[in-house]
C-alpha cells in the first residue's frame, strides 16, 4: 500500500483521540465542584446540633446525651432544631399528599340548612272525643243501624232509651204548671233538670204538655264512631257509656324527632306534609307540641302535629312524609363533617398549616345536616382541614406521640390527677425508682414492657424486692409516668 494512502486515516484517528481525552478532562473539572458541593453539604448535616435526643416510643421523656433508650431495647433518636419548628404536627410532601389523596375542606361561616324529612302515621286527634252516656237507669227500646267505624253527623241518631223515673218526674212537673203556683212549678222544673233530663226535652214537654219518658240518643258531634255498646232490649245503668266518637276534621301526626334536631323546633311552626294516597298534593299543618317524653332506646323526640282535615280524605292510619324546618337563622362556624375524627373519647380535625405540615385539633361540634356540621369551639373561619385521608394522618402523629390541641374553653378543675394502673413484677429496687416487668396500662394504651420509673416518695419502695409481684398506680407528667401507689400482692401459687 502507499505511505500516502494510509498517512491520512492514521491523522484523523489521532485527532480523534486527542478529542476524546480533552473532553473527558474538563468533563471531569466541571464536575469535581459538584462533588465537593455535596461534601460539604453531607458535613454541614453531620455538623446539626440536636436540642435532644428522645425513645419515639416514650417521646414526653427528653435526653441530653445519645445512647440506649432506658424504656425499649432501641437507639435514642435526635430532635433538631428545624423539626422542633414544626413540633406538633406531621409534615407530608406535596407528592406524598397526591399519592395519599389528601383532599382540603375550608371552614366557612353561615347558616346550616335545618330541613328535616320525617315519616309518620296518622292518628284521631285525642282533644275531639265525644262520649255519649245513659243519664239515668233504664232500657233500651230502639238501637239503630250503627257500627264501629261508621261516620255520623252530630245531631244523628243512635238509640231510643226509655227511662221509667222520668215518666213520674214529668207527670208530676205537668200537674204542678197547671195549678198555677209558678214557685212550685220552678221547682219541679229544677228537679227535672238535676234527674238528668235535658232542657231541650223539658222545653218540649212544656210546649206540648205531655210526658215523654222515652230519649233519643244522638252524636253530640260529627265523627267516626270508634266504640258502640247499645243492643235492643238491653237494660242501662246510669253513667253507663253507650258510644265513643271520635272527630275527624283535625287530625294528627306524631313523628320522631332525633334529640340532636329536636332543639331548635317551636310549637306554632307552620309544617308541610305530603301522603302517598294524594300523590301531588301539600297538606299544610301545625307543630303542635314537642312531647317532653324522651324515647331512651332510639334517642328521639316525639312531635305532635295538627292537620286540617275539613275534606275528610285524611285517614288515620295513612303514613305521610313531613318537612320540619328547623327555627335557626344565625350565622354559625361549619366544617365538612367528612373531616371529623371521632375516637369515643374527644373529637378532631386535621388542621392544614403551613408548608405541608398538619396538626390534630379537637374540637365541639354541634348540629349536624347534610354533611355539614356545626362548629363551637376549636377552628376559626378560613382554616383550611383535611377532608379526605385524615386517618392516615392521624395514625403518624400517634406514632409520633403528637398531642392534640385542646378545645379554646374554660374546663373544670379536677381534684386530682388520673391515675394509671396495671399489675408488675420487680425486676430491681432503687432508692428513688422501681425496675418493673408491667402489664399493659389499659387506659394509656401502652403495652407490657420492662421500665424504670421514678417514685413520687422513696418510702414506697419500702419491703419491696426484686421478684416481687406489685400493683402500681401512675399519673402522667412532663417528664413521664411517676408511680403514686404501690400495692404488693399476694405470691403465685
């Protein structure tokens, strides 16, 4: 080959290289400031100070000094400077928060919609009862064709009852209007009356002049007649009730009102109803009373409501849908009640704060309609609370032994502090602490373990021993759990 066929390649690979190397050598200038960079940031974190060092098991305790926690077989974990910024609350980056789906509900002011939809059952209005009884003794010679259930006019028909002691009494009023002494004549219209007699029929003896010992019964009002104990032929007592009658131009409808709802209802209030028998149709009703009877099993209230019932096409019995609308009005503190944490012993919120921190509040609530609920104590209009995944959040700041901040009230002074108890064995005694295997303290939460704690008095540590089965009672303080009272128990079997 020649020298000048191949001289030419040979150049341009040699260029190449050269390129090659130079390129790698300020690649790797530009990149050793990055590396120190990060050297020196490493450093600078190594270099934090911690304000102290603490078990995450048992965080109320704080240490000076790293080392072995005296509570858990575990390392002491550092607290520094910019978490105790945030003390309190969990922080959650921006795509943990997306990954978790942590929604935000703002709390707002203004009036909670108070309309609540019952269903109840008609029923006769128990005022308009009428009674219709036999006035004096006697027997019964005509009964006409009646029957539990039928309606009646007032003025109809029921029995005619012929009662013998009138007969004398009318005879006796008659002969002494004709004599003509109007003394004794007053008077023997008077006993007529305290017989029992009505005075329309005493006026129509005294037009016509003649006795009428036999009575008409009639319905002293118009109404279903509920109960009917007259037959032909049946003798009567005096005071003995022959029907009952029941009006039915009003009738009424008692619902169930849950306690929670039933505070802010007034008697008078106008209500509206509607029944399945008159689809399309308003009846319009009163609240009539709140019954002051509290039913102990569903917690409810009942209310009595009056409807007008002039056409007669309310029967009860029937069930009707009614609408109450609750007497409020005043502008109140509402949170979604989606963001309420319940625990059975205090209620929360997660509260949303500044650069993606969250902390537990507790709160009072009061009412509660159509996912919104009243807020007493706690918030304040325009925080903003976690809505949706809130329990997750919950659960890190108990892991993280977060304490929830207490509702803004005056609350009552106790006579002393709880106290905690749970059942142990002495592992060593000191002069000043005990070195026990407990039990549980059920009403902490917190589980069976091997602790130190400090005596609230030296002497009761006195004739106790290692091996020793005890009962202690704790309370909580700044510093951890102080042992109060110790009792020793009786040895195993």
């Amino acid at each position: 080959m020649n020298r000048s066929n191949w001289a030419l390649p040979a150049l341009m690979g040699t260029m190449l290289l050269l390129g090659a190397a130079g390129g790698y050598w300020f690649a790797a200038r530009g990149n050793a400031p990055t590396s120190t960079t990060g050297t020196d940031h490493q450093a600078a974190k190594d270099e934090r100070q911690p304000l102290y060092w603490y078990d995450p098991m048992y965080p109320q305790q704080k240490f000076d000094q790293p080392g072995k926690s005296p509570f858990m077989d575990m390392q002491l974990v550092p607290k520094y400077a910019e978490d105790a910024d945030g003390a309190g609350s969990v922080r959650i980056e921006p795509d943990i928060q997306q990954n978790l789906g942590l929604r935000l509900a703002t709390v707002t002011t203004g009036k909670l919609e108070q309309d609540i939809q019952l269903t109840g059952v008609l029923a006769f209005d128990a005022r308009n009862v009428a009674l219709v009884q036999a006035r004096a003794s006697g027997f019964v010679e005509r009964a006409y064709a009646r029957a539990p259930g039928d309606v009646v006019a007032a003025g109809d028909p029921l029995a005619d009852v012929l009662i013998p002691e009138w007969a004398a009494a009318q005879e006796e009023f008659l002969a002494l209007r004709r004599s003509g002494d109007p003394a004794l004549a007053a008077a023997a219209r008077q006993r007529l009356q305290l017989v029992g007699m009505p005075d329309a029929l005493i006026t129509r003896i005294e037009r016509r002049g003649k006795a009428e010992p036999a009575l008409t019964l009639t319905s002293p009002i118009s109404g279903v007649i509920r109960d009917l104990e007259v037959r032909t032929g049946m003798a009567l007592a005096a005071g003995q009730t022959l029907a009952r009658i029941n009006g039915i131009d009003r009738v009424w409808l008692e619902v169930a009102v849950p306690e929670a709802q039933a505070a802010t209802l007034k008697a008078g209030q106008a209500v509206e109803a509607r029944l399945p028998a008159l689809p399309g149709e308003t009846t319009h009703g009163v609240l009539a009373a709140i019954l002051p009877e509290a039913d102990p099993q569903s917690r409810t209230l009942r209310v009595r409501i009056e409807l007008d019932n002039a056409t007669g096409r309310l029967r009860p019995g029937m069930t009707a849908q009614v609408q109450l609308n609750q007497q409020g009005g005043d502008e109140v503190l509402l949170v979604s009640s989606e963001a309420v944490i319940r625990t059975g012993k205090r209620t929360l919120v997660m509260l949303a704060e500044d650069k993606g921190r969250f902390r537990p509040v507790e709160v009072r609530l009061g009412q509660e309609n159509e996912g919104q609920t009243v807020v007493l104590a706690g918030l304040e209009a325009g925080q903003q609370v976690v809505a949706s995944g809130q329990f997750l959040i919950d659960s890190e700041a108990n892991l993280r032994g977060i304490e929830a901040r207490t509702v803004r009230e005056a609350e009552p002074l106790q006579a002393s502090p709880a106290l905690h108890e749970a059942e142990a064995t002495i592992v060593e005694t000191g002069k000043q602490d005990l070195t026990i295997a407990h039990g549980p303290f059920k009403t902490l939460g917190m589980p069976g373990m091997t602790m130190t704690f400090p005596l609230a008095r030296p002497e009761l540590a006195n004739g106790l021993k290692a091996g020793d089965r005890i009962r202690i009672r704790v309370r909580e303080t700044d510093s951890g759990l102080l042992i109060e009272q110790v009792e020793k128990l009786e040895a195993a079997p």
